[in-house]
C-alpha cells in the first residue's frame, strides 16, 4: 500500500488509509505493507501497526505537517519507489493499492511495469487534473503520465459523483468505481447542547484559499450585524492563509468572537463538535470531507457548497442548506435560516446523524478488499489461456495476501 501522508502527516487521504488498516487488522487473511513518508531528513523508520500490519516511512524532510511541498512529493516517489522494490524482492506480494494517482500511483504503476504486479488506484482529489488550482501549472505536465497510471490500474476507486464527472473530463472511457469515505460513528456521536452559550459555527478544515473560509468571515461578519443575538465562530485547522484569515477578522471587527484553534488531533475532535451548533464548509472543491461526515454523525445541521461529496451527504432543507462557491449572501441567508428557528436545527442534526450510520468503516473496507481479490484473481482470457498447462494454472492460495 502506498500513501504520501498518513497521521499525523497530511489531511483527509491519511484518516482515510488510517481506518481502513485498523478495519484491516481485523482481518487474519490479510497483511499489509504501508509505505508512506517520516518527517525525517535521512532516517528510514519502521512501525508495527498491528499483527500482519508494517508501516515503512521514509524520509522527506517534511517541514510541515498539513501540507507536503512538490520537494517531498519528489523524494516520496523516488525513496519509495526505491524501498517497494526492495521489499518486492523479499515478499510475495499479491496487489498494491495506492492513495492517489500521484505521487503513490507512480510508484504501484512502475511496480505493475517491472514486477507484473497489479494495482487497485484510488483518486483523492487533488491528483484529478483541475482540482486544485494551485496545481493548474502542473496538471498539463502530468496529465499524460497520470492517464498512464489510471489506465494501467486494475480497479480505480472515486470518492463522490463529482469526482467521477472530473476524471472523466481527463479520460472519458476511465470505469471508476464509487466508494465513499467513512466516519467512526461510535467516536463522533450527538450531544446535548448548552443554551446558555453563544449561537456557535464550526469550520474545520486546512486554512487555504479553496476552502472558502473568507467567505465565511464575511459571512459570519453580516450575520453579526443583522443580529443582537452572541455569536462564535470557530475555525479548526492550518494553512497557509491564516495570516490572512486573522487580518480579515480584525478588518472585519468579529475577531474577538473568532477563535483560531490550530490543529487539534482527531481523537480530540469529538468534543469540539460538541461546542458548535452548525457546521460550514464553504469548499470550492472537496473529494468528500471526512469533517463533514464527522459532523453529521456529531448531530449538525450542515451548511456546504455544492461540491464532491454533497449530492452524497446532504439534501437542502433535511440535513442542511447547500449555498453556491463565493455567494456570501447566500451563505450569510442560510445561516441567517439556522440561527432563528432552533427545532429546525434539531431536526437537521438527527437527520445528519441518520445518514452518517450508513458511512461506518467495515463496510468501506469491506468494498476495498473485495476490489483487491478481483484484481488478484486472473481474466477469464487469462485463465483459458494457462488452461492448457496445469502448472501454468496452479496457485498456492493457503498463504496470507500481501498489500
């Protein structure tokens, strides 16, 4: 399994792979090997996740936790192309699965070239050519080696139908198989709610300009002043526009109702739902936000664009209001709807956390391992074609899978 991030390193992809191998360690017919990056400068390290579960890091020089620059990326795809070849001649491996077209999919597609071994790929996000716009300068480069990559896989995984819609704008005929990503609904769950604080809203997510968080102030700002009523804003995450964040605030005199909280571990996250009484994440482009799912199963009312992920989770008016990308009327209107009707809040948080149920992990990685047996498992073409020699056929299948 490869993966350039995984916690405390990076975002979203890395919760992602972090639950599925604790599904995965449940499993007696499975073994995993995880490559992913340390935060060291020269020094490999090694971690025994669980039975059957070994996590390789090796070293990028990562300088920040949150966001790993086109520098790491680089070292990621070499050193670790270096060590799953190295482990590739020690172990007997059946499938790879990669997080992300680029930088892991290279390394599962030069694994597929020079070891025959076969890949399941499952896209992110920002390695969907025109996701990110801060990567637009890089996306003509490798779009021809990522088309590669998806077209080499066995099975390739999205996360959201607006995900699907974007990879087809790149390679139209890619077949893509649609699997969510989770929440730990035992972990997240409702709380009572505090009348006697603040009407409080909640953006967790990285502090950068495609998240819409400036947005939000601007918002939050016009809905303070419309209002007598106390209100708090909370942002969870950093980033890059943070400076910039905190200079809005002051501009717009709301600075001493916002708290900026930095990072806090995700096994920390459950209470500061708990403090919050809605949940905005106004993204110009998400995969499917592991925050947003967290929040539903926490009991909020949501308030989202119109983005990955959102024709999955949320319905306008049954779990919340979906606002278009750079509308602050409209976000200021939603929130507006939220803070003068309470039962309505209610109503949205118990039909969140309905929705949330049906997310839980085991199933998720249920589906993905399934994914991995059918790509293991020869071709009707292929097994009529080594029919002719019983050698050619046979196939030890008592030993544990490898990943």
């Amino acid at each position: 399994m490869f993966d350039n991030e995984f916690p405390p390193l990076g975002g979203g992809t890395g919760v992602v792979n972090l639950h599925l191998l604790k599904e995965m360690a449940l499993r007696p017919d499975v073994t995993v090997d995880l490559v992913t990056s340390s935060r060291t400068k020269a020094r490999y390290e090694t971690e025994a996740f669980a039975d059957r579960i070994t996590i390789y890091k090796v070293p990028v020089d990562n300088r920040n936790i949150h966001h790993a620059t086109n520098r790491e990326l680089l070292r990621y795809s070499w050193r670790g192309l270096r060590l799953a070849r190295q482990l590739a001649s020690e172990h007997q491996y059946d499938v790879s699965f990669a997080f992300a077209g680029v930088p892991a999919g290279a390394i599962s597609y030069l694994l597929r070239l020079t070891h025959g071994l076969p890949y399941v790929l499952s896209l992110q996000g920002p390695d969907v050519p025109g996701f990110e716009a801060r990567y637009n300068y890089l996306y003509p480069v490798l779009t021809p080696f990522i088309t590669q990559i998806w077209r080499r896989a066995g099975v390739v995984t999205a996360i959201s139908a607006e995900q699907v819609a974007l990879a087809h704008r790149t390679m139209p005929d890619l077949p893509l198989v649609t699997i969510p990503n989770g929440v730990d609904t035992n972990a997240f769950v409702p709380a009572t709610r505090n009348s006697g604080r603040p009407f409080t809203m909640i953006c967790v997510a990285r502090l950068i300009e495609r998240k819409g968080q400036h947005h939000l102030l601007q918002a939050f700002a016009n809905l303070r002043a419309a209002n007598h009523e106390p209100m708090a804003l909370i942002f969870v995450g950093t980033g890059d526009a943070e400076p910039q964040l905190r200079e809005l605030a002051a501009k717009l005199q709301v600075a001493e109702v916002v708290t900026f909280k930095g990072f806090v571990p995700r096994e920390n996250m459950p209470p500061v739902y708990h403090d919050a009484d809605v949940f905005v994440l106004p993204s110009q482009h998400e995969g499917m936000s592991i925050a947003l799912l967290e929040a539903m199963a926490s009991g909020l009312p949501v308030i989202v664009t119109d983005t990955g992920g959102t024709a999955e989770l949320v319905t306008q008016g049954a779990n919340g209001e979906i606002v278009p990308w750079d509308d602050v009327e409209a976000l200021t209107t939603a929130l507006q709807r939220l803070l003068n009707d309470a039962e309505q809040r209610r109503r949205m948080g118990d039909e969140s956390r309905r929705r949330a149920l049906a997310f839980g992990w085991p199933t998720l990685a249920a589906r993905y391992l399934e994914l991995c047996a059918r790509v293991m498992v020869p071709s009707a073409e292929s097994r009529a074609k080594d029919a002719r020699s019983a050698k050619n056929v046979a196939r030890d299948w008592t030993r544990e899978p490898r990943v």
